[in-house]
C-alpha cells in the first residue's frame, strides 16, 4: 500500500526546505540510540542505527518533509510505514509509526516525538532529546557547522 500524502500549505508559514539535501548526522539520543540520518534528496530520508536498540537497522523513508523554522531551525517529520522494535528482534511491524524532530543546527541539539511498537501489539508514545553530531554537510551550505574530523 501507498501511503496519501497530503499537505495543505498557508502563505507566511512555515516554508519547505531543501537545505538540509546531502547532510549526514549522527542523532545520539538520551535513550541510548545513536541513529545516523542521511538526507538523500528533498522526500527521502535513510536513517541507520549505530548503537542502541536499532544497532545495524537500516530504513529508507520516502515521506520525509522539512521545513525552515528559524535560522539552522527546521521542522522534520516523516511517516514510517513499519518499523522494527529492536535490532535484536528484527520483526517489521506494520501500522505506521509518524516521527516528528524538532531540529537546531546550530546549537547542535533536537527534540523528537514518535510512537514505537510494543511486542503485545500496542503503541507507545516517546519524546527523545539528542544532541546532533554533523557527519557530512549538506549540499551547497558552507557556513553550514563543520564536519567532525575524521
């Protein structure tokens, strides 16, 4: 199944934005997660879990929307249509989980918002702090924050 995206934008809003194309960015959670997320093109996102309960979970999420907020500020948000519960499990579960991140660019910090499945089949609800540590800038950003040294 497809998923019917539909956006229904306002004038002086919130606009959408491509600034972040091409950044790659390690999110390490106060959960214990550390998820690298790669901006691939303007609606494609693929989120990979270094460490924690994702560790070596890859997922390619194609409803990505973001929107400038503020300068370095942006709105993310995408819907995943399954998801796995843990790296160790390795089940997808179906459902659609909606992910919503608060992101600062320049403070290097961010607030997420999403369900996650529970193994009895129900949902939970979680709201996960991270602090952003820049990979690989975004396409066309110099000023954007340096790239840690390799």
């Amino acid at each position: 199944m497809e998923l019917d995206v539909r956006f229904f934008p306002v004038t002086g809003t919130h606009p959408l934005s491509t600034d972040l194309v091409g950044l790659r960015a390690n999110f390490h959670y106060g959960s214990g997660n550390v998820l690298e997320q790669h901006y691939a093109d303007k609606t494609t996102m693929i989120w990979t879990g270094v460490s924690g309960d994702f560790a070596g979970v890859r997922q390619k999420e194609k409803t990505l929307r973001v929107f400038a907020t503020g300068p370095a500020q942006y709105f993310v948000t995408w819907y995943e249509m399954g998801t796995v519960a843990t790296a160790a499990h390795g089940e997808v579960f179906g459902g659609g989980f909606p992910i919503a991140v608060m992101a600062d660019f320049d403070r290097l910090v961010a607030t997420a918002a999403y369900t996650n499945p529970r193994e009895d089949g129900g949902q939970y609800f979680l709201v996960d702090q991270a602090t952003i540590e820049i990979l690989e800038r975004p396409h066309g950003w110099a000023t954007f924050p340096a790239a840690r040294e390799s």
